[in-house]
C-alpha cells in the first residue's frame, strides 16, 4: 500500500481537483483506492458527490472503525463511459469538524497507526490536505510514502511550494527519529496553466531551472474543470475524448509509473 498526499500550503492550486481525479484514475486503472479528504473544507468529498460528514474526525479522535467512516463511490460515478472500472474507489469524508482534529489529538502516529488497518485492503492512499499547516498535517507527513506538489506557475502558488518544502523537511528530521525512510517527492504538477501567458511560460522555466524533472507536464486551464465539479465527476467520466481527460489519465499512468519504480 502506497501513501500519497497532495500538498500545498497556497490555497487554490488544484489540490483537491488532482488529488481527486488520480485517486478516480488509479481506481479506474484497477486499483483499490482510498481518497482520505483531510481539509475542513470537504472538497473532496463534495467533488465526488457525496455529503460533507465527520469521516476523519471519527476516525482519528472518536477512533471509529474504518468500515463505518468511509464510503464506496459507485464506479458510474467516476468511471469512463464504456470501460468497466476494475478496481475500487473508496473515500474518508471530512467536514468542518476536522479543524478540531489538531487539538483533539496527542499522538503524532495516529495517522499511521489507523492506515496500518487497511495495508492488505488497499493499493493506494491518496490524501487530499488543507492549504494551512497544522498539527494533522504532521501526522499525515509520519504516514506519507510520497508527495505530489501541485502548483500554479504563479509567485504566490510558489511561495506555497516553498513553504511546504520547508515544513517537508522539518517533518523528515521527525521522521528520522524514528528510523522512517524518506518522504519522495513523487512530482511537482504546475496546475492550471496557460501557455499563452509570458507570466506562466516564464515562471514554468524557472520552476524547470530549479527543480528539473521534478516538474510534470503542466495541466492546462480549461472550462472542462469547472463543469466536473458542478456535475461531481471527473474529467475523464463526463468527457473522456477532451484534451483536459487526456492530461488527467496521463497524470494517472505517471503516478502509477512512479509508485511502481522509486
Ligand atoms: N486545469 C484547470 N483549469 C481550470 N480550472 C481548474 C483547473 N484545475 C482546477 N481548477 C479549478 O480551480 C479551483 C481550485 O482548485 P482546487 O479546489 O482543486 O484547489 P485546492 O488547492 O484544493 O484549493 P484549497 O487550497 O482551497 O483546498 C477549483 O474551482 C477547480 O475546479
Ligand atoms: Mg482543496
């Protein structure tokens, strides 16, 4: 069971679109997924249609079982049309109560020690987080085997990602600690991204320059996007021929390829 959180302390990136549309894919792809929404907010539980409830909240502080937190998405809801999906898509909900999960929490292994219940149930873990840093999200770097960073090619979207990289850090002397290995960062994805723009084109070398093939292809801004929420499915289900699907499954395979190879 491989663990990947989408991080990114700017708000606004495309954390939520990414981390649901790879969770979908790897799903669609054939493997058994479980999406962890870990932001108050509940984005990723809302984008895939379901209600916001205290999934991880339960979890983590009232320590509910896993069987009764999480929920099975329907595969017409996320699969490409004509495909049958092989694998599962399962998701942790969160709510508004998952602000409070910080201060209701001392041990810093709670994240880990839950996910531990799920190693022979699951193939993947994808969490989605909140743009500001807290107590959960060091948890979640104890439990974390990879970190995709997505990014706006924007100074701001950038100075998230510095941000973020700086509290990785931190978080891996905590991990060294304990003899835990490394947290890889699997990619950095520049999100919503126009190459007509000089700000954009200009900003994606930079991000090129400093971190070289880190840096995924860019993910273009399109309308597509936006009617995938209003309809809460992804890309890839309500228009799987559009450019913006063929990214996404691109995105996919990528992440796919890496889990496998690092
Ligand atoms: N490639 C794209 N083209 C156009 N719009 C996009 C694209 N990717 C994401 N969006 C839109 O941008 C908005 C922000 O994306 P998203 O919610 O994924 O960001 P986030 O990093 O999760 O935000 P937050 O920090 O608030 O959790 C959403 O409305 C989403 O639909
Ligand atoms: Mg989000």
């Amino acid at each position: 069971m491989k663990v990947i959180t989408l991080l990114n302390e700017k708000g606004g990136v495309g954390k939520t679109t990414l981390a649901t549309h790879i969770a979908a894919g790897l799903a669609v792809k054939g493997h058994r997924v479980i999406l962890v929404d870990s932001d108050p907010q509940g984005h990723a539980t809302v984008v895939l249609g379901l209600p916001k409830e205290p999934g991880i909240y339960n979890l983590l502080v009232r320590e509910a079982p896993f069987k009764e937190t999480m929920r099975i998405i329907p595969p017409e809801q996320y699969g490409i049309p004509g495909e049958q999906v092989t694998g599962q898509l399962c998701i942790v909900p969160s709510n508004i109560e998952t602000r409070n999960i910080a201060n209701s929490i001392s041990d810093a292994f709670a994240v880990s020690d839950r996910l531990s219940e799920l190693e022979s149930f699951f193939d993947f873990v994808i969490f989605d987080t909140s743009p500001t840093p807290s107590l959960l999200h060091g948890s979640i770097y104890l439990a974390t085997d990879y970190i995709i960073y997505p990014t706006k090619c924007e100074y701001l979207s950038f100075d998230g990602l510095v941000e973020s990289i700086k509290h990785r850090e931190a978080a891996q002397a905590h991990r060294d600690k304990w003899n835990l290995g490394p947290i890889e960062v699997m990619g950095i994805v520049p999100t919503m991204y126009r190459n007509q723009t000089i700000e954009h084109s200009e900003n994606l070398k930079e991000l090129r320059a400093q971190f070289g093939s880190l840096v995924w292809p860019p993910i273009h801004q399109r309308t597509i996007w936006a009617e995938a929420v209003t309809m809460r499915q992804p890309v890839f289900a309500i228009a799987p021929q559009t450019k913006a699907a063929v990214e996404a499954l691109a995105l996919v395979d990528r992440v796919q390829g890496a889990a496998v190879h690092v």
